[in-house]
C-alpha cells in the first residue's frame, strides 16, 4: 500500500466539504512532485520546523495570537505586542519560522532584506521602508519580516554613514505609527543583537526577543526526522546516534549532513550507472538507499557552521590513550562527566556541579591531553584558547574576545572550555607591571564575570593550565569558579610503563624490548620526554630499515 499525495484545486460546495464514500473525486493533470511542492515556500507550515519547540510557543503566543485574536488583547485591556527579534546563530530556521507563522495564521507576509533595501540615492531607503508598511497595512493581518535587521539599524552612535542614521529613525517613526488595530505585526532576525539600535529594542517597538539557539540532541531528533522523511534510507541508519554526535549542528548543517549522505550514496553507485544513456536502469534506483556508513562519511567532512570562527573539535583522545594518572582520571569523571551524564542525582541531592577545574604540575605531565579525553568521554566539543592569543592592542577588544569565546561554548554546550597557560591571562591583578591600560586586568575580570553569569543548565566547564599556580589570581581560585585544583604530577614507575604502553601499542616491538625496565630507568621523566623516547627509538628503526631495502636493492642489482 503506497501513499498518494495530491492537492486540492477546486471543490463543489465551495469552501469547506465533507469527502464521504460517495464523494466523486475528479483527477487532472500531471501528478504533483513533492519537491516542486517544498520548493513553494507558502507551504511551510509548524510540522516542518524542529528543534525549537519552545521558542516556536512563544513566537505562535506573541504573533498568531494578535492576529487571529485581537479581541483577547482589547477585552482585558493591553497593547498586543507590535515586534518580535529573533536572534541566534545563522542556519537556526529563523526566517523559516517566520514563513510558518504566516502560512499558518494565513496572514499577508512581507518580506524585507536588509541589505537589500538599502540605496545610495538620498531619501530611497526611507521610501522603500514607507511602501513596506503602507502594503501590509492594506492587506492586514499582515506579517512584516525584516531579515538581517542589523544591516539597515545598526547603533547610529557607531554608524558613519547618514543614510543609516536616517533609515533607523524612519524605523522607529514606522513602529510607533502602526495603529493599535492595524493587524500588523513587525518580526525581525538577526545574528548579531547587540549591533541593533537600542532605541528599537525598547517596549513598544521590538518589546519581545526570542533566542533561537542551537538545538540539543532531542531537537537534533526532530530536524533529522523531518530532513529524512522522503530519503530513502536503509534499515542500519540510526537517527538517534547520528542526533547524540552531531553537538553543534544547526538546522542547516543537519539539511547539509543528510544531504552529503546521500550523494555519497550516489557516488558509490556511479559505476553501475552509464551517464550516456537517457535513463537509469530501474534497478540501480531501486538498490539506492542511504547507509549509516554514508552519515560516517558525511559526518567527518561536515563542521557545525556556527562554530566555524571558533576551532571547536570533538577530540578523539581516550582514556586509553593517557597511562597512568589513574587517581586524577576518577576525579575527573566525578567533577566532569557525572554532572553531564547523570544531572539527575545532582538535582536529587541538592547539589549544583563544579564549573571548573585547574590543573597544575610541570610541564609534558598531560594536562591538555586530559582536558580532551575528558571532553571525548562526555561526548562534549571542545574549545581550547590560548591565554595571549585572546590580548590585542585595541582597547575593549580583549574583553569581546572573551565574551564571544564564552558565547561559542554555551552554543556549543556541552562543551569543555580549555585555558592552556592561564597564568598568562589570569595573573594576580595589579601585579602586571608594564600594563599601561590594565589590559590583563579587564580580560580577567571579564572572565570572573563570564563564569560567575554561566547558566547551570548549560553544561560548559572550564578547565585550566598552569606550571605557575602561584602567580593566579586568587579570585579566580574560589568555590564557584575554578574551585577544584587537581596535581598532575611526573609520573611514577607503574604510570611510565602504562605510558610507554599506550605510546607503543600501534608500533611493532622486537621480542628483546623491555618496557619495565625502560620504566625503571627512566625516572624524574614527564610523560612528553617518554613519548620522546618512543619517537626517537621509531624514528632509528625506519632509518635502519630503510638502509636495509636500500642494501637489498643493490645486492639484487
């Protein structure tokens, strides 16, 4: 039994009928495509937006609800709300949703493109902008979506250019001369909402901001689901593995992922298919269906978009990849993995998790490779930051750059936060002599302000590194912040050999090599100087085998 989808052209009583056992259904014309239909943007509707459910209630509450039902506003008294911002990372169905509201509420959607409206001729851009709400006005309930809003009505204190200027205050004239029974509501996105006018983000203009951020593994779900509903896929795929690796995937990327797949399932076809025929064999289309191994294969070449700026990795370093430590890898797991795989016994006990650890011990002990295993086994991206590549010259922009790094991570979520050398950013304050404009100062206290304003629910930690623990601030130290100070020491006889296993375990040993004794012979070594040793040794042996082909050339010749 196959599903047949048709539309309906024309129906007799007009309006609204009932189909019955004796309706007569008349068919005409060439059997509709459903992709020609998606393509037909009107068609979007709720079911084909996921990953949003909340902010979808919250946008249908402040649009659908003034446009369907004004009179619920008027009977107890208040002003609908007139604007809606939406604002998150690109990709995250911002434009998408504001298309559903008006296919759904059946409302007039007008559509303005930033950059698109603006001219170099004076006076035009205010125009263009005049003709927009005079049209939807007319043709009320109406939706006026203003895409990329921070392109036409950026802060007018930083703007240059008068026509900006001019067209941010024909913008706010507009807003405050839509009528209080216009039906019209003023929707707007935007990727950058601190770039806006604050004048427009005042009650009364743009008086409601929904954050549209980046989906969680559920919603991730949902996009799949919808993206994979007409692909073909074989009985191995599984969405909701695909939905738990794909941590900082937009809307977008997810579209992009599915879409990778498939063409690799194509491409792996291309031999049974012979471009110079006009048709392909029925039986090659048949055998067409997207594998779990063509996801593998998208899902390593496909980067979360939002991210992009920010080199953020999923690490592959294991436990099993660091010897020794054992104590420090158990204190981990506790401080670390157990608030992200098990919040429900924190909620339970009363207890809110650590945001932070530092690590402290001489240097090549392991303390990066840890942060990444930890990262790994929660299945969390990681971001690692240099302390001084976050310090420019101009003033101010330190203090961006940690704001955004921050921003990244809780985009990311879960995510582990990797300061390497934080003695380098976080120095007791006051003592950076030589610091005309206490730039060390405000990047730390921008830090101390990012941690303490970190959302519970949203699984970023931070984790430090520092051979100069010493030298931190102490403000830094306090429960609540990087309260947690692990010591990661040189490592002992048992963690040596565990290192020199775990460094040697892909290369081929001879029968007289005897890591125990290397082990013993080896102490006051860190594990970067073992992992030396190990390089050094291989890099001998590819010498003499090479001399040894060389050798067995020449006697052949």
């Amino acid at each position: 039994m196959r599903a047949v989808e048709f539309k309906v052209v024309d129906t007799d009583p007009a309006e609204y009928c009932i189909v019955a056992p004796d309706t007569m259904i008349h068919f005409e014309g060439e059997p509709i495509k459903r992709e020609d239909e998606e393509a037909n943007l009107n068609d979007i509707g709720y079911d084909d937006i996921g990953g949003c459910r909340k902010q979808m209630a919250q946008i249908r509450e402040l649009v659908e609800l003034p446009l369907r039902h004004p009179q619920l506003f008027k009977s107890i008294g208040i002003k609908p709300p007139r604007g809606v911002l939406m604002f998150g990372p690109p990709g995250t169905g911002k434009t998408l949703m504001a298309r559903a509201v008006a296919n759904e509420t059946g409302a007039f959607f007008f559509l303005i493109n930033g950059p698109e409206i603006m001219s170099k001729m004076a006076g035009e851009s205010e125009s263009n902008l005049r003709k927009a709400f005079e049209e939807a006005e007319k043709n009320s309930p109406a939706i006026i979506f203003i895409d990329e809003i921070d392109a036409i009505a950026p802060k007018r204190e930083k703007t240059n250019g008068e026509v900006e200027r001019r067209v941010v205050s024909q913008l706010l004239t507009l807003m405050d001369g839509l009528k209080a029974r216009s039906n019209v509501v003023v929707m707007a996105a935007t990727n950058r909402p601190n770039s806006i006018d604050p004048a427009l983000r005042r009650f009364g203009r743009f008086d409601r901001e929904v954050d549209i951020g980046i989906p969680d593994p559920t919603g991730r779900l949902e996009i799949l689901r919808i993206h994979t509903k007409n692909m073909k896929l074989d009985d191995d795929v599984d969405l909701e593995k695909i939905a738990s690796e794909t941590h900082g995937f937009v809307g977008a990327d997810l579209a992009s992922l599915c879409s990778e797949a498939a063409i690799q399932q194509i491409r792996e076809k291309m031999d049974l298919i012979d471009l110079d025929e006009d048709t392909i064999d029925a039986e090659v289309l048949d055998s067409l269906a997207v594998t779990m191994e063509n996801f593998r294969y998208a899902l390593g070449i496909s980067n979360p978009s939002a991210l992009r700026e920010t080199v953020v990795e999923v690490p592959t370093v294991s436990w099993a990849d660091i010897g020794g430590l054992e104590k420090v890898k158990l204190e981990l797991q506790e401080t670390v993995q157990y608030p992200v795989e098990h919040p429900e016994k924190f909620l339970k006990f009363g207890m809110s998790p650590s945001k932070g650890v530092l690590f402290y011990g001489p240097p090549g002990c392991g303390k990066t490779l840890l942060a990444k295993a930890i990262a790994n086994e929660c299945q969390a991206n990681f971001i690692s930051i240099k302390g001084p590549e976050l310090l420019t010259m101009w003033f101010g922009e330190s203090e961006a750059n940690v704001r955004d790094v921050f921003d990244k991570a809780r985009a990311a979520a879960p995510c582990v936060m990797f300061f390497d050398e934080l003695d380098s950013i976080a120095k007791a304050r006051g003592s950076s002599s030589g610091d005309g404009g206490g730039a060390g100062d405000r990047v730390l206290n921008q830090i101390l302000t990012e941690m303490d304003g970190m959302n519970a629910k949203k699984n970023v930690f931070v984790i430090g590194a520092t051979n100069r623990p010493d030298q931190i601030d102490p403000a830094l130290l306090r429960p609540g912040r990087l309260d947690q100070l692990i010591y990661i020491p040189l490592p002992d006889e048992t963690s040596r050999h565990s290192i020199l296993q775990s460094t040697l375990r892909k290369s081929p040993l001879a029968q007289d090599v005897d890591l125990g004794f290397l082990a013993k012979n080896t102490h006051g070594f860190s594990g970067a100087d073992l992992t030396e040793i190990c390089q050094r040794a291989a890099k001998l042996a590819i010498r003499e085998s090479i001399e040894k082909d060389m050798e067995r050339q020449r006697e052949l010749a």
